[in-house]
C-alpha cells in the first residue's frame, strides 16, 4: 500500500576502505518508534547517517519516504550524540534551539517571529523555557540532551533520527524523553533511535534493527530480540565477515566494479 | 601628529579588527594551528611575487601570498588523505616546509642584492610604520571587506562551526561556508601580516577570540569584542613601534593583546580570577553562617524548652576565639537569623528555619552515604560538614526519591550520634 518510510537495498557502507555496514536489506514502517541497536562498531551510527545522506553508500541505496535523502531533508530532525561538539562554544540554550529553525533558503540564519515562537514552544516541550538564556555549558548532561531534543523539534519534522539520546542522562531525563516521544508517535511522527542498551530497548521500541555489521534482524521488538539473533549479534567469536573487513582496509580496493551499479531502486 | 602615522594607525585597526573576528572561527573550531601554517606558507609566494615581477606593488605581493596561503591548505587536505588521523602531523609539515622554501627564496632575494629589497624584510616581524597610503587604501580596505563579512555571515557559520553534522541534516551548504571560512582567514592573514609579520600572526588571530571568550558566552559579541581586542591591540602595537625607528610592530602588538587578555583574566565576571576569587569568599562567609545557626539551632533542640543559647556555650562547641565568635555573631546578626538577648543568642524565625534546614540537609546526606554508598557510619559525618551547605532543592528531592522517602522526611540526629550511643 504506501511507501515504506526507510528502505534500505543492499546497503554498503565503508569508512576507510573498511565495510561498516554489508548488504543491509530492510524497510521500516511510518509512526512507529523504532530502535537501531548491536554492539560497539556494528555500524549503527553509520546506518543513521547514511539514512539522511551525511554518509554515501558505496553500493546499494537508501529511500526516505520513497525518495533520495537529499529530497526529504526538510521532513526529518536530526540528534547527534551529545559528546559530538563542543559544549563550551559560546550560544545559549535558546541560540541552540534556534538553530533547528534555520532554512537553505535563508543562509545567513535570519529568523521571524514565527522561528522563535517555534522555538519557545519546543523549549517548552522539554522543560527548558527557565534555562532559555543560560550558556550551554552550564548545563547538566540531561538538559544538554533536551536542548538537542528541542532543537529537533522546533523544526517540527516528520522523522527523528537520534543517535544514542539516552546515552549518560539521568532517571527524570530518560522519563521525560520517553514521555516526549510517545506523543510525538501518537501524533503519527516517526522515531528512529540508535541505543545501546539491551535492557531498556524491549521496553521503548516498537521495533528494531539489529546489526552486527550486516543485518541480523529487523522488526517488531519481540521476534528481534530472540536468544539466537542476540548471540548472534553479540557472540565473542571473529566473524570472516570482520576478518574479510580488515583485509580490504589493507587492500584499499575500491569497492564498485565494473558491471556492479545500484539499479535496483530505478524499477 | 603627521598624516602618514594616522594612516598606519587606521590600517592596523582594521587589520587587526580583521584577524580578531576571523581568529573566533579557528578558536571555534579548533583550528587554530592552520592560521599559523597559513601565515608561515605565506612567505613563499611572497619571495616568488617579488621575484617573478621585481615590483613591491601591494596588490602583487598580496597575490604572492594569498596563491601559497592557499596551496598550503590544499597541501594539508592532500597529505591529510594519506596520513590518516594525524591532522597535526600535515600542520607541522606544511608549516615547517613552506616556511623552509621561503626563508631560502628571501635569502636569494637578499644576496642578489639587485632591486629595491627593504620591506621584505619586515615581511617576518611586520613593521606597520612601513605601510604606505597605498598599503594602508589595499590591506585595510581588504580588512575591513572580512570584517563585515565575518559579522554578516556569523550565525551560519557558527552553525557549521558548533555542529557540522546536525547542519548537513538540514541541508545547509557545509563546505561553502567552509570554504568561506577559509577564505576569510587566508584574505585576513595576508593582510594582518603587513602589521604584525608571519612569525607571530597567529597571536593576532588566537588572543582576541580567547580573551573575548572571557568576557561573553555569546557568540555575536564575542565576534565584536574579538574584533575591538584586535583592533586595540593593532593600534597600541603600531603605536608603541612608532616611538622608535627600529622596534618591529609584531611583538608589540603581541604584547599588547597579552596585556588585554591578562585583564580578561582577572578581572572578567564569572570567568575571571577576581570573580571565582569573590564567589569563592562568598561561598565561605555563607559556609560560616550557616555553621553558626546550626549549632545554635542544635544546642536549643537538645534542650528543649529553652529559647536563649549563652555564648559561651557555643564558642566552647564550636571552638571559635573570642574574635572569630564576634565575627560571626555580627555576620549571622547581618543576615537576620539571630539577635542578641539577655543571657546569650536567639534564632529569630528566619534563622530557626535556616538551622533546621542545614541540620536536615546535614542528616539526609548521613543517611544517603550509608545506605547507599554503604560508607560506614563514623565516616560519614565530615563529608556531611562539607555537602551541607551545597546540596540543591533538586539533589534533595532526588536524594530523598532514591531512599524511597517521602517529601518531609527530616531525621532527627545525626546517624553516627546514633551509632556512637548505639541507639
């Protein structure tokens, strides 16, 4: 019936020549809250942004909402993982949030009445309007993660994609976001989240992906979380794909042959 | 004071202006170091500008230098795709190459002993007062084309600069305003070194944006004050050299910008030595008071039934000297938690609350230590002294939370009392 909101085609990505992520095949459904989870360096960050075009597949392809990434950027939020910048750079919570408002077609960030109304609202939303004016830095971890939260949704997207938003909060913090983006998917918005943690993901997701470099397993919560895709996905034991991995980055081959091209999406 | 030295003056402040705004992106984004690749590569294209046409035309050694700024960024990007995740190790070897092939063009240029030399010498240590109208009309002109730039453009740049993933989610054209960036500092570097020299560019750059950053969290005025730190730096620097024919404008400046960011330093609010100094000071007046009424409050609460506490009592408790007990008499009487009555002190109402609270605060951390980070009882009482007077309304409430005890729950003693008289 309708087009699935990510669909992923026999997906490669590499990072230095090394396969991060190996003929992942799988397609996702709209309104739900989805978690992307595996072990360390199975390559979920990469699948996240590689889903919004910050990453270029090496082969195979991606669809948002049926389309290129680079089409629907204006339908999506992105939350990186808070220990990617720099905390003390000189903006205040509000200057953050604002941020969420800016357009390509207004590149030099000039903002309306409407922006920052947007962006008090999303302040709003996640408790910060009493810390509007404080320097980021000043912040405690949770709040930090809320001012990304907020900033999300001040551009008032269809798709979240958030990378580890749980990762050092507090309990109340954890609560609040959890809380938050339950609305967020009653309202029909859609949540994907990179976790790490086994013991909550039953407990927030609707559905996950799981990787390990290539897909374990993909779909509602219960039939991914089973003993023999964790052990799978978690076993100690060398895979030949990972060995396979290592000996490419030595190689530095490049990875599309001739006679090798992703025309599978143009059906 | 002579027309030349206003027109030198006007064009290290705008040079200075110039490399102050664009130095808070390099400080921003941690690149600082290229400035000083930047500025050193630039000694190269220099020797060659001046070789290739014999002329010492502004416009032509401006050339020289913006073409080798540039190729030295190009020569980082190129080397940095086969070093790996050495970036530095690129820096040092651009930095130090460019600079090697320069010094070798400059001592050609200086045996030759052909052509009209004097200048390029100054090209190393800057010497402002050399500046002529024409200099002044090209470098400040190009100066102020970046400042302007740089404060229009501040936001989407300081976008790319604070999260440059999150602004590629959102479409924004990263590597333009990269680009951007860089040229802006390359046009700013060619131009700062006309006042202060290659060597000690960088400081020109670096100084102004971390002293700024003493003074606001703002990213907006702290452009703006970066640029006046600069702007202040160049002028005092160019003034200071003029004073005598042989002193180079460069370290003067530099000393000039060391001299400004020691005042930030010490004298910034909140970030600054004097402010941490008085907050700190504060925070131990605090600390004493709030002793003080604590005691108090605990004496009376073990004799119920009395209202007065003599203060003998008290200094003999708290082994205060007769001049540190009239000192903190006077402060808690201040403060309005005491008066002095007959026969000794009296909380008033504020100060029966403050004790109560302190002592609260005091008994919940025992409590919490105990029971929670399983530290025995006669050691929980000294960081409790301490934690007393720091704990916040939303520590407490989450103190209490995790002992699974309600709002108002408020121990009576001191639990290490309790173990010592095994209650």
């Amino acid at each position: 019936m309708n087009t699935p909101l990510i669909e992923a085609k026999s997906l490669t990505v590499r990072y230095h020549y090394k396969p991060v992520l190996w003929n992942i095949d799988c397609s996702l459904s709209a309104g739900r809250m989805i978690g992307i989870i595996g072990p360390n360096g199975s390559g979920k960050t990469t699948f996240l942004k590689t889903l919004m075009g910050l990453l270029k597949p090496d082969s195979g392809s991606v669809r948002l909402f049926g389309k290129e990434p680079k089409q629907v950027l204006e339908r999506l939020s992105y939350v990186p993982q808070r220990e990617s910048v720099d905390w003390d750079f000189p903006a205040r919570v509000q200057d953050v949030v604002l941020m969420g408002r800016y357009r390509r077609s207004n590149l030099l960030g000039r903002l309306s009445k409407e922006d920052r109304r947007l962006a008090d609202e999303a302040m709003d939303e996640v408790g910060l309007t009493e810390f509007a004016k404080r320097q980021i830095g000043e912040l405690s971890g949770g709040q930090q993660q809320r001012v990304f939260l907020a900033r999300a949704i001040a551009r008032q997207p269809e798709l979240f994609l958030m990378d580890e938003p749980f990762a050092g909060v507090d309990a109340a913090t954890e609560d609040a976001i959890l809380r938050l983006l339950a609305r967020l998917r009653d309202k029909g918005r859609s949540v994907v989240i990179v976790h790490h943690d086994l013991q909550t993901a039953q407990r927030f997701f609707d559905e996950l992906v799981l990787l390990r470099t290539r897909l374990i397993a993909s779909g509602p919560t219960e039939q991914v979380l089973t003993p023999d895709h964790l052990d799978e996905a978690y076993g100690g034991r060398l895979s030949v794909l990972s060995r396979m991995g290592d000996l490419l980055q030595k190689s530095q081959l490049d990875w599309k042959e001739r006679g090798i091209n992703d025309s599978d999406h143009e059906r | 004071m002579d027309s030349n030295f206003l027109y030198v003056l006007t064009g290290s402040v705008l040079l200075g202006a110039a490399a102050g705004a664009v130095g808070v992106f390099g400080l921003l984004r941690k690149n600082s170091l290229v400035g000083e690749t930047v500025a050193h590569s630039m000694l190269p294209g220099i020797g060659m500008a001046f070789l290739l046409s014999g002329l010492k035309n502004s416009w032509i050694l401006l050339l020289g230098s913006v073409v080798s700024g540039a190729l030295s960024l190009v020569f980082v990007r190129w080397v940095r795709r086969f070093s790996g995740p050495r970036p530095d190790a690129a820096l040092a070897i651009a930095l130090s190459g460019f600079y090697g092939v320069g010094i070798v063009l400059l001592t050609f240029i200086q045996n030759r002993g052909t052509g009209d030399f004097s200048g390029l010498d100054h090209v190393l240590f800057g010497r402002a007062a050399a500046m002529v109208e024409e200099d002044v009309w090209v470098f400040g002109g190009l100066a102020l084309v970046v400042l302007i730039m740089a404060l229009v453009g501040h936001r989407s740049m300081g976008l790319v600069a604070f999260n440059p993933d999150f602004a590629r989610s959102i479409g924004w054209p990263v590597r333009l305003y990269e680009a951007v960036m860089a040229a802006l500092g390359i046009l700013a570097i060619a131009a700062g070194i006309r006042a202060v020299g290659i060597v000690l560019m960088a400081a020109l750059l670096v100084i102004p944006a971390a002293t700024a950053r003493y003074w606001t969290h703002r990213l907006g005025p702290t452009l703006v004050l970066s640029a006046v730190f600069g702007a202040l730096g160049g002028a005092l620097g160019t003034a200071l050299s003029s004073t005598s024919a042989s002193m180079p404008t460069g370290p003067l400046t530099v000393l000039s910008l060391c001299g400004l960011a020691l005042l930030g330093i010490v004298l910034a609010p909140q970030r600054g030595l004097l402010s941490k100094m008085l907050k700190k000071h504060r925070k131990r007046l605090q600390s004493e008071r709030e002793n003080f009424i604590k005691v108090m409050v605990l004496c009376l609460e073990e004799r119920p039934g009395t209202q007065t506490v003599p203060g003998s009592v008290l200094r003999k408790r708290m082994g205060l000297s007769a001049r540190e007990y009239y000192r903190n008499v006077r402060r808690t009487v201040a403060a309005g938690w005491i008066l002095p009555v007959v026969g000794g002190l009296k909380p008033t109402e504020s100060g029966w609350t403050e004790g109560r609270r302190i002592n609260r605060l005091h008994r919940l951390w025992e409590v919490y230590l105990n029971r929670k980070a399983g530290v025995p009882i006669d050691r929980v009482h000294e960081s409790a002294e301490v934690i007393e007077h720091l704990l916040t309304p939303e520590l407490e409430r989450d103190i209490l939370a995790e002992l699974g005890l309600c709002e108002h729950y408020a121990p009576t003693v001191e639990i290490h009392v309790n173990a010592a008289t095994g209650a």
